[in-house]
C-alpha cells in the first residue's frame, strides 16, 4: 500500500506590537555587513516593512507564554524599527508582521536564523542594472533613484551606462563570460556594433584586458588633451556638432573627441583667424603651421625690435607686486626654508611679475613692410607667433646680393612658401600655409610577406636624424673637422672631376633638411646644437667685420679649433635624396660617395645612433613599414620566438607591441648603423642582436604585453616555451 505524501504546515503569521518583541541571542549574524542600519530605517520608513520578522515566544520557568517574543530571524530588522521608535517616527504599541514559530519545535533557533540568512540568493548586478533602466522609464530621475537606494547619482548613471551596453555582450556578461570590468571598459564607446566587433577580435586571445578594451573602443578618437584640443576647446569642438567619448568608470583626462577630422578644420579655421588678426599689424606675410620644421628660420634675417614700455597701469601693478614680494622675503629673511604657502605665494608673484616683464617687441615701420611672422602652436596647444622674419628676397636691393650668397637663393622661407594657398588681406599681407598633412594614418598593407625597401620619404627623414647627430658629433670634433676639411680641399685641388655628391659643403652653406620627422627639431642633439650655437652667437661681434677679425685673431689655439669644427658641422650632408637621371640634384654615383663619406666621418666620431636619442616608435618608423619589417625588427631585437607572437597581429597593434619591445633595446634600421660595427662585430649594440638558438629563446621570451597580463610569475615564459 503506497504511502501518502506528509502534508508540510506553515507557522501562522500574526502582528504583534513592537514593544512585545525583543532580540535573540540565538542570531548568528555577528559581523556588520550589507547597509547600514540607519540606511535600513529610512527604507523601512519609506516603503514599509518588506519581509516579516521570525519570532519565537519567551516561556515562563513553568514553561507558560510571557507575552514576549523573541526574535531569531530578522534582528537588523528589528534594530532599524527600534531607531524609528527611537526617533519617535514609530509608535511602541505598533503591530509589526511577525512569523511565530511554536516553542516546542524541533527545529533550534540558530537554525532559523542561519537557514533565512544562507537560503536567500544575491541579484545578480545584472538584474540591478536593467532595474534602474525600468525605474527611470517610469518616471524617476536619477537623483531619486539614488535617494532611494543609498548611493550617490553619479553611481546611478554609472550602473545605467553598464545596462546600455550591447545586449549580446550583456548575455555573455550575464554566463560570466566576461567580467564586470570587462563590462565597465566596453561602455566607453556608445556604439553596439563596435563594442561587438572588439569583443569578437579579443574574445578567443589573451589581451582582453580593460585598458586593452578601451584603446581598441577609442583608437579613432583624440583624447581632450590632445594640444589641437586644448587649443580649440571641448566647448567650442561640441559647439560645433562634435561628439565626446567619456569613461564614467575611471579618469579619462576630460575623455575622447570622436571626430578628428572636424577638429583639424576647427584648428585649422582658428589660426587662420589668429593670422588675420596678427596682419593687421601690416607684416607682409604670414606662415601658418601647425608644425614648424628644425631650422624652419634658417636663411632669413631677423629683426632686432626694441621693448614696448609698460603702460602706467602695468608699471603701478608691477611695483605692487614687487613690493609685495620684497616684503615677504624680508618678513621670512634668516629662516631655513619658507613655508610652503609663502613659497607658493612668492612663485605665484614671480610668474606674474615675468608676465608684466616680458614685453612684445615694438619694429621699425619699414622693416614690418618686408618682414613676416610664423603663427603656430606650441606643445601645450597655445598659440605661438614668431614676428620679424626678412626673407632673402624681401631684403634692400643693394643688400640683397650679399645676404643670398650668404644664406643660398634655396633657403628655408623659399621652402615653406613653395606650394603654399595664398590669400592676401589686411595690409596687403599675405598669408600662406604648409599644408602639412598631420597625423596621416598609413593603411594597413596587405603585403605578401616579402621584405621590400624603406619607404623613400622614410629613409630621408631617417638620414636627417643621423646628419643632425654627425653635425653634433663633428661640433666637438676638432680632429675630425679638420680632416674632413683637408679631405674635400684635397679633393677640390687635385681632382678636376665635380664636387658634387661630396659629405661637406665647405663653403660653409648651410644644408637645409627638406624632409624629417616632426620630433627632429625637439631631438636631443637639436639642443645640444642649438645650445652650442647660440653659446658662440652670444660671443661673436657680429656685423661688424673688423671687430669679429680682431675677436677671431685673439682666440686661442683651441678655440679657434673649436669654433671651427662648429662652422664646418653646418654643412655636414649625409641626406640620403632622391637620384635624379636627368642632371638636375645627385647623381646615383654622387649619392654613393655621399653615404659611403657619412660612414667614415660617422666611424671617426664614434656616432651612436641610439646615444643620440633615436628610437623606433610606432610614429617614427613602425607605422611606416610594411608588417614584414617590423617583425624582422622585433626577431633581431628580441629573437624569432617573440616575433611569432606578433606575426597574427593587425598592422597598428603589431606597432604598437614592437614599440613596446624594442624601447631600450638599441635596436636601428639599417641606415642607421655604423657599417663598421656591422662588419666586426655582427650588428651587435647597432641593431641586430646576435642570432640565438630556439631553445635560448624559449627560456627567456619577451612576451607581449597582452599575453602576460593573466599569467603568474615564471608561467608565461613555460607557457610561451610549450
């Protein structure tokens, strides 16, 4: 006979009045967690009292019913009511849901109270975020949503941003197959298609990082402070119908401008307006750069204007200011150190003293009618007008002969007016502009694999680095100057064969370098140049020839020797150029003996590319070469085992990893190398590594850095090596 199912009986629930009902000693929470209890009371207050009480009644000795009971299940409950009644919003003879329990039952009350507190199952933050969303379809703000649940609204829009991500993504999310960081990264970026592209390319690799993630959402975007930004605004770029990118889960530097291109023209529209306004100063023309080139005044004379004198406002704020900062220093005279907010007060009045000091440069009439200025931006996005530039050409007819055979007829302003959109306004200035393409991105190459050569435009940018760093190199080379000196005088005497294709200009004419990266002119040895230069220009009695022969006759034995090899540094040429068939430029044969001469003046000074401070970046050489070269540029440096670890990467990641790699390692493309080092000793410190074997490799493989994000310890390299 089958038996029949036991019947389950609930406890009856019924409402007891607040002041009957006191805490067990059997509650097993003992640890604060969750929300507060005042937190508790004010929801408790709010919406009332969501989930009963489970209580027990207190027996007499005699095992009767006291009328109290006591309360297993529920105490923080129970504890938020006593702080309403405490606070008098809560009567004490309120009815309060309680479950009642029968005394005599089985089941202990530690059981009750672990049971309520181990059964209940946490909200998924899923379902929370999706909650929120459902709350402010029907109506409610996010300032109310945040009062209601405790938390601070930027939370709310936060949690909100996370449920506005791509549904698919909010499934996988939901089977935890992405984490909540994960999650937090992909709300960067608005768009669910490219949310969904990214996590296809990153879902089966190992770089699935956060940071990954949000380089991958924002790589078509320029940050906020970016110097074309800062000098726009973000007010005036979003004014203009410009879209931001902001991550509310992190700091993000004023986050990302979506559209590039509409940045470039706003840049674009403002220092042409900025020109406009500076040629009303009456200059007779105006270049405009977002860059400008090393040595972009080279050729043209510069205007020595007197400085403009303060006005009666500016001197009475300048002696405020001075009397202030005197007094201070007298007040604090004898002490150690000043304090910090003094300190601080006094740099504040130094900076806008120097401000009030530095004074624009009044010129002479007649010389603004033939000189012109450069309006560009510096490296903090402010704007930067360089005034009092005299081209050759623009200079007094019975001086203008003289000033070309100085400079050369090819000199800098002819290069940076060539080309240029003129349109004249104001004054009858003229305003021209480089057009220099700015932060062109090279396509991704669909290349067979095969090594093909550098691009032209490359290999000349890179001998530019390299004829700067000789130009250093043979400035505090005496030796060495004179040598070269003696070799193109030998050759110009004897030989009766041209001179062309030679690696010294003796004349001295400055070579101008038509094609460089936009980093020469803040290169290391463009300092050490300039510096140099300018320590001899302090100097020199210039224009006045009688004075600079005395000056020059006085000098001793060294210093003649050195100021010599600074002259003869200027016409260093090591440019590798474009060979033209047809006469005009170098020949083939002129540009063999050029490189072949820069190898021997490069051996003499012991040139160390890497010394001098190039480096291969994604900017100055990744980017620009085929992915085959790069990967032969990672396999020297770092070995083949680290290489394959890029070979299935896109054309911008793999740069960006092989820039990652090759920083510090010593690594140089050819041209860069001293032929002499790569015949003795197999390339090693100027660029190629010698050759390891694979095991080698395997025991100490340079991983990138999205595959060793998830590894601990020494398991990357075994991991790499399996």
């Amino acid at each position: 006979m089958a038996k029949s199912a036991q019947k389950v009986t609930l406890s009856p629930s019924r409402d007891i009045p607040f002041d009957k009902l006191v805490l067990s000693q059997a509650n097993v929470r003992r640890i604060k967690a969750g929300i507060s209890v005042e937190e508790l009371a004010e929801d408790i207050a709010r919406r009332g009292l969501l989930q009963s009480l489970s209580v027990r009644p207190i027996l007499a000795d005699d095992g009767s019913e006291t009328g109290k009971f006591e309360i297993p299940a529920g105490g923080r409950r129970f504890q938020a009511l006593s702080l309403l009644v405490k606070q008098k919003r809560l009567a004490k003879t309120t009815p309060i849901p309680c479950i009642v329990r029968d005394a005599t039952s089985a089941i202990l009350a530690e059981d009750d109270s672990l049971a309520e507190n181990m059964q209940r199952a946490a909200l998924h933050p899923l379902d929370q975020f999706r909650a929120f969303v459902v709350l402010r379809e029907k109506g409610q703000g996010d300032e109310e949503i945040a009062a209601a649940f405790f938390v601070t609204p930027q939370v709310v829009k936060q949690r909100l941003k996370l449920a506005a991500v791509a549904p698919a993504l909010l499934e996988f999310y939901a089977e935890d197959e992405m984490t909540l960081e994960q999650l937090m990264a992909f709300t960067v970026n608005p768009d669910h298609e490219r949310q969904v592209q990214v996590w296809e390319a990153i879902k089966s690799s190992w770089n699935k990082e956060p940071y990954q993630i949000r380089r991958m959402l924002t790589e078509t975007s320029v940050r906020a402070s970016d110097r074309r930004a800062v000098f726009v605004g973000v007010e005036a770029y979003e004014a203009a119908g410009g879209t931001m990118l902001h991550d509310l889960f992190q700091g993000d530097d004023g986050g990302w401008l979506e559209d590039p291109a509409l940045l470039d023209r706003l840049v674009s529209e403002k220092l042409q307006a900025e020109a406009e306004a500076i040629a009303t100063e009456s200059w007779k023309w105006i270049e405009v750069s977002l860059d400008l080139p090393y040595g972009y005044s080279h050729g043209l004379r510069r205007l020595s204007g007197d400085p403009a004198p303060m006005t009666d406002d500016e001197g009475a704020a300048h002696a405020k200011l001075l009397a202030e900062y005197r007094a201070l220093e007298e007040e604090y005279e004898g002490q150690d150190e000043f304090p910090e907010e003094i300190d601080a007060r006094l740099g504040a009045l130094e900076v806008a003293m120097e401000k009030l000091e530095a004074r624009p440069l009044i010129f002479d009439d007649e010389e603004i009618a033939r000189a012109g200025a450069f309006v560009t931006l510096d490296r903090y996005g402010e704007l930067a007008v360089y005034r009092g530039f005299v081209r050759p050409e623009d200079e007094p007819r019975e001086d203008a002969d003289v000033h070309i055979g100085e400079h050369g007829a090819g000199g800098q302003g002819a290069e940076l007016s060539a080309g240029s959109n003129v349109d004249g306004i104001g004054h009858g200035t003229v305003i021209t502009s480089a057009g220099q393409a700015l932060g062109a991105n090279v396509p991704d190459d669909e290349d067979d694999g095969a090594l093909k050569p550098l691009p032209e435009r490359l290999v000349m940018e890179l001998t530019a680095h390299r004829t700067l760093a000789l130009r250093e190199a043979v400035g505090r080379s005496p030796d060495v100057a004179l040598t070269l000196l003696l070799l193109k005088l030998v050759n110009d005497t004897f030989r009766t064969s041209s001179s062309a294709g030679s690696c010294l200009d003796a004349s001295v004419r400055h070579v101008y370098m038509s094609a460089q990266a936009s980093d020469l002119k803040d290169s290391v040895v463009a300092k050490l140049v300039d510096e140099r230069h300018a320590e001899w220009e302090a100097d020199l009695p210039l224009g006045n020839d009688a004075a600079l022969w005395d000056y020059l006759a006085s000098l001793d034995q060294v210093s003649r020797l050195s100021l010599l090899a600074h002259c003869l540094s200027f016409g260093i040429n090591a440019l590798h150029e474009k060979v033209n068939p047809y006469g005009a430029g170098i020949s083939a044969s002129g540009l063999t003996k050029r490189m072949t001469q820069s190898d021997l003046v490069a051996q003499a000074v012991e040139l160390d590319m890497v010394e001098a401070g190039w480096e291969p970046t994604a900017d100055t050489y990744l980017n620009r070469v085929p992915k085959a070269r790069i990967l032969e540029a990672v396999r020297e440096a770092k070995g083949e085992v680290t290489s394959q670890l890029l070979d299935h990467l896109k054309k911008g990641e793999m740069a960006t990893e092989a820039e990652r790699l090759l920083k510090g390692s010593g690594w140089l493309p050819e041209v860069l190398r001293r032929h002499d080092l790569v015949a003795l000793d197999g390339a090693e410190g100027q660029g190629a590594p010698e050759p390891v074997s694979d095991a080698e490799q395997a025991e100490d493989v340079d991983l990138p850095a999205f595959l060793t994000a998830d590894l601990p310890g020494d398991d990357a390299s075994m991991m790499a090596a399996e």
